[in-house]
C-alpha cells in the first residue's frame, strides 16, 4: 500500500542519515586521538611568481589518512572539525608544523613563504593572534615568512566581525600578510576586501577551471586582476592545469599562480627537489 511504501522511505531515509551521523562521531573521536598523536600531516603546494618566474611559497595543506576510517578529505574533514571546535587543535599543529619547517628552509638558504589556511571562525577564539605570536616565537619562526589564508563561507555576526579584525590587525602589525583565499565565492568576498588588512587576493579555482570556455569567464578573471591592480594588492590565481591559462593569465598581469600545472601538493623533500 501507499502508507508502506512511505514507512519504508522514510526508514531508508533515516538509514542513511544514521550512516551519515555515524561516519561523523567516528571522524570526531579518531581525530581528537590523530591530534593527540600528531598522526595528522601536511603537504605543501608551490606558489610560483609569474613575472620572476620561480616560486616565492608554498601552501601548506593538512592531510589525514586513519588507520581504521582511511583518508578523509580537507573537504570533509574541514567541516566536522569546525563544528566540533577540533578547528583550532589542526589550526595549532598546522601552524606549529609549517613555523618549524620555514625556519628550517630558511636556514638552508630557501627562500619560501608558508601559507597556511584558516577559516574566520577559528578567530572567533579571542587569543588566536596570541596563539599564533607565540607559536612563532618559540620554534624562531620571522613573521614574514608566515602567510595566513582566510576563507569565509558564511556571514558573521557583528561582534565576531569586529573581534577578527582586531586579532587580524594585532598579526599585520607583526608583519603577517593576509590572503583572501577562494575569492569571489564567498558570502562577502568585497566586504572582507573593504574590512580587513588583506594583501592577497586568491581567484577561486573555479573561475580558473572555466576561463577558457568563454569570453565572459574571461572577462570576469581580468576583471578580477585589474581590480586587484587598483587596490595595490598582489593576484594569485589558484588551479592553474595549462600553459593556456597560464599565458591568459600572465598577459591580464596576474602576478603568481598555483595548481597542478606547477605542482599538485608534494612532501617536504619533493619542494627541495623543485626549488633547487
Ligand atoms: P584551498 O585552500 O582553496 O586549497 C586548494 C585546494 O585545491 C587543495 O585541496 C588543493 O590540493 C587543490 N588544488 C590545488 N591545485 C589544484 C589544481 O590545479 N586543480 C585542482 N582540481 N585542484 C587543485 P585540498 O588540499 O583537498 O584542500 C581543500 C580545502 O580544505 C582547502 O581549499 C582549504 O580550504 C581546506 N584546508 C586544507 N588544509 C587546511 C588546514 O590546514 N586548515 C584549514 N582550516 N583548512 C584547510
Ligand atoms: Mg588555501
Ligand atoms: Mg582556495
Ligand atoms: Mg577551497
């Protein structure tokens, strides 16, 4: 009849939301237990300067492959940890992780920025910039060589607003650049550009993905650039897979690009390798 087939979807329904639930609460609890044990790692994807034509950074990108669930994703990863408030536990060891390993490139005479990713949520925590100071001072870490890539995927109330900017500032008067990552995605990309002290502005990668399929797409990535021109903030173009885009990027006077064209994201050794 009518009324089981709809007990039945629904009970299907709910199967798979169990699934779902389930897969969470394991992600949270072997998290907490990888944070523990630092079983978390980090890859690193080159930034290469379109106009010097070398890479100047890389970007540090957290990975986590489990013993019992197998690898999980940033992508799924990023929004457990947030909700779980484990966000700041990978914010710490990325930060630790990425301090430790720019001071030893710089020792060895390589000259890379490390740019490690944040979400503006996990600013809402008042001693971030603290943190973050603290860090840095005790591996010996130069602010320079520390870059921070913001991403906002959804509004924020007033008083969190106003507490980022204050953290974000007490960082740029110690000489950390910020960088808008995912630009044009955002829920305020134009609002974070008026708001807070950005230095660098990240086209999303979608943008880039699409830039050859039409004048419009094309149009709107120069668009990007020239306004970034006009605010005196450097353009860095993410998911660059073709000399094409590349060539149309470097003529709109995009100054530095990333994406598998240069390198997919590489271990420690693998970024010696292409840098010397
Ligand atoms: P994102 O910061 O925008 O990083 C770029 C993502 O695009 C990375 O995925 C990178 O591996 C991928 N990618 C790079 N070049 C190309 C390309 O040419 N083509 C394509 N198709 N993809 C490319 P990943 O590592 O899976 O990270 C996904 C997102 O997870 C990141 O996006 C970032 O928002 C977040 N994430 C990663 N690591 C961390 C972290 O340590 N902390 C926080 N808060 N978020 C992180
Ligand atoms: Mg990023
Ligand atoms: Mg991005
Ligand atoms: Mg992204």
């Amino acid at each position: 009849t009518v009324r089981e087939a709809g007990g039945n979807n629904i009970s299907s329904l709910s199967a798979t939301s169990h699934k779902a639930l389930h897969r969470k609460s394991m992600i949270e609890k072997r998290l907490l237990l990888a944070l523990d044990q630092k079983h978390l790692e980090v890859l690193y994807q080159p930034q290469f300067d379109l106009s010097k034509g070398k890479i100047i950074g890389v970007e540090a990108l957290v990975r986590w492959e489990d013993e019992e669930i197998g690898v999980v994703s940033p992508d799924e990863l990023i929004p457990i940890a947030e909700e779980t408030g484990l966000i700041n536990n990978i914010g710490s060891f990325v930060i630790e992780k990425a301090c430790k390993q720019a001071v030893e490139w710089f020792k060895k005479g390589l000259d890379l920025k490390i740019s490690i990713n944040l979400s503006v949520h996990e600013f809402r925590d008042k001693n971030m910039a603290k943190t973050i100071l603290n860090t840095l001072s005790k591996t010996g870490c130069p602010a320079h060589l520390i870059q921070i890539e913001i991403t906002e995927k959804f509004a924020l109330e007033a008083e969190a607003e106003a507490n980022i900017i204050k953290q974000m500032r007490l960082l740029e008067n110690e000489g950390i650049v910020f960088i808008l990552d995912d630009f044009g995605t955002g829920y305020a990309s134009f609002r974070y550009m008026q708001l807070l002290p950005i230095e660098i502005l990240k086209i999303d990668h979608t943008f880039i993905h699409s830039l050859m399929m039409s004048e419009k797409n094309q149009k709107l990535v120069n668009g990007i650039v020239q306004f970034g021109k006009s605010m005196n903030i450097t353009v860095l173009a993410e998911g660059v897979e073709t000399e094409e885009q590349r060539e149309v990027l470097k003529n709109y006077g995009c100054d530095l690009i990333q994406g598998y064209l240069i390198s997919k994201p590489v271990n420690v050794k693998e970024i010696e390798n292409i840098v010397s």
